[in-house]
C-alpha cells in the first residue's frame, strides 16, 4: 500500500480547523472553517471522492481519530457510514484497546515500523487526513508516498502548518494539478526518491 496525504492547505501551508469554526482551537486558533467558507468547491468533492473510492482505508493520529469520530458520528451524512465501513489505523501511544469506532486498529509502539510494515501489505493507497504530527514524523522516513494538496488562494499567517520549522527538506515532483472555479488548486506532489 501506499500513504497518500490528503488534505486542505492554505498558500501559507496552514492545515489547522479547514473544516469547521470549532474544529481544532488549539493555541487560540479563530480563524475555523477556512476551506467551508469557500462554499462548496464540486471539483475539489470530485477529487476526494476518487481517491478515497479507491481507498484500503484511514491511517490517523490520535487528535484527528477522536475529532473525526466525535464530528462525523453526529452528522447524517453518506461520509459517516464510508467512514464508519472503512478500515481505520490509528497511531497513538496514549490510546488503548477496544477503540470505539468501527474497525479500528490501534498502532502502538514503534509507529513508523508499524506503519512500513502497513506499506508491505497488499491493497490500495491509505490515506492520512489532518494528523500533521503523524505527517512530520513519517516524512523524514520516507513513509509518505504522496501528498494530494487543495491548495487554497488564503494567507491566514498564523496556526498549525504542514511543512512546520524543521521539517526535514525534501524535494517534491509535481504529479498534476488543476485548478477549481473557486480558486482552489488541486495540486498531487511525489516526493522525489
């Protein structure tokens, strides 16, 4: 399998609250909802539905699997029970078995090693949503195989960013791009090996 990132940035590469105003408030965060207050980009919702059609699943860190069943399990949509259906691999070290959600498993210990060995296994792509600490920790081990960028035309200057101080270099090859009527550009890079 491969781990693809899946996520919505901003031209300063902020990925914290893209969904929601409450979504994640963390350091004071206001500035929630980003990427909803575009209104809905139907080329991005194209995009996402593709790939996590074809998707073998979830890999999620701790926040971001509490977040998502928190949110989603309250909400009558179609992406709940997707959600709910779909298989779920959590990295934590602070959480512990049964987790509560529908076909979870709990990785625990050495992550990265868990998560190579996840990469070994047959299947489609699994895709990491939110979860930037899980992000940068797998980065540097060349675990993540692709990043699928909304990159949205908004600078907010402050919150929690994808590529944060310190993040190791790393050379991406631009895979395809378009832009969206909202401005968005969907843009798929591939680290460079």
């Amino acid at each position: 399998m491969r781990i693809v990132v899946i996520n919505h940035v901003t031209l300063d590469g902020v990925m914290q609250g893209p969904g929601r105003r409450d979504e994640d408030t963390r350091d004071g965060f206001t500035h929630g909802g980003w990427a909803a207050a575009r209104g809905g980009d139907e080329a991005v919702t194209r995009a996402w539905g593709r790939r996590l059609a074809a998707s073998s699943g979830y890999l999620m860190g701790r926040r971001t699997y509490q977040d998502v069943l928190a949110h989603w399990n309250t909400q009558d949509s179609p992406f709940r029970d997707a959600l709910n259906n779909a298989p779920k691999y959590v990295a934590s070290n602070t959480l512990t078995q049964p987790l509560p959600w529908p076909r979870s498993t709990l990785l625990t210990g050495d992550i990265p090693a868990a998560i190579a060995e996840l990469k070994r296994t047959p299947g489609h792509d699994l895709h990491i949503m939110g979860s930037g600490v899980l992000i940068q920790s797998l980065a540097p081990l060349g675990l993540i195989d692709e990043y699928l960028l909304c990159v949205h035309p908004l600078v907010l200057g402050t919150g929690h960013r994808l590529f944060t101080n310190g993040f190791a270099p790393t050379t991406l090859d631009l895979a395809d791009a378009a832009p969206t009527a909202t401005g968005v550009i969907i843009a798929s890079y591939r680290p460079r090996t």
